[in-house]
C-alpha cells in the first residue's frame, strides 16, 4: 500500500472475473432479478423472464444454487413442489447490481439491449 491506496492483485481481479462471468451469461441476470421480485416457482420465473426456454431456465436456477445465491426447497406434497428463494449473498448480489441495472437504463440504446441476437428462444 502507498498513499492508503490499496493495489489491485490478481487475486482482486479473478474475483470481479468470476462474479461479471456470472451475471453476464444469458438470462442469469433476469432470472436473479425476478427473483427478487417476488418469482418462487418455476412457472413464476417462466412468465417473469419472457423468451427463457425451460431447459436453460432449470441450467440457470442450477448455477445459482450451486453458486449459493438462490436456494432451492422440495416440499413434500402431492405433487410435489419445488420453490426458488435468493439467499442472503443473492440478495447482496442482486443489491450491488442495482446500480448497474440504473446505468444500463440510462446508458445502453434500445437498438443495443433488443438486438437480433436477444429475439430468439435460447
């Protein structure tokens, strides 16, 4: 350290890697965002994030569980039901995204954000 400045190891930046890896693969930000708008079941995520296939929503929800952020709960009954909820880290993560949800607004074209490669099923 010099001046109280703290310098910026490889460790430091493998950390911000992982996290921005994270959240910017496909869908992975939408899914933590509907989440933390109030998305329990599958179908809730399903109508929430629109154009979402099954077969990467149920990938998605995976990664997160695995990663700690959403955490997933069988509930034994006939049939049997499942239910997604942010962790308290998802809930961190998704409060640090906030402000780069509002520079996205404020910043990234419409022609940018809705482009052809965001208007088919994946």
């Amino acid at each position: 350290m010099t001046d109280g400045i703290k310098h910026i190891d490889e460790r430091d930046c493998h950390h911000i890697q992982c996290v921005v890896e994270l959240v910017g693969q496909r869908w992975t930000g939408a899914v933590l965002l509907a989440a933390a708008r109030g998305a329990r079941r599958f179908t809730e995520y399903r109508t929430m994030v629109v154009g979402i296939s099954d077969r990467l929503l149920t990938q998605r929800l995976k990664e997160l569980e695995a990663g700690d952020l959403i955490e997933r709960t069988v509930i034994p009954t006939t049939p049997v039901q499942i239910r997604y909820e942010l962790t308290p880290v998802g809930h961190e993560l998704v409060t640090a995204l906030g402000p780069v949800m509002d520079f996205a607004v404020r910043h990234v074209p419409r022609a940018v954000s809705e482009g052809p490669s965001n208007n088919h099923r994946t």
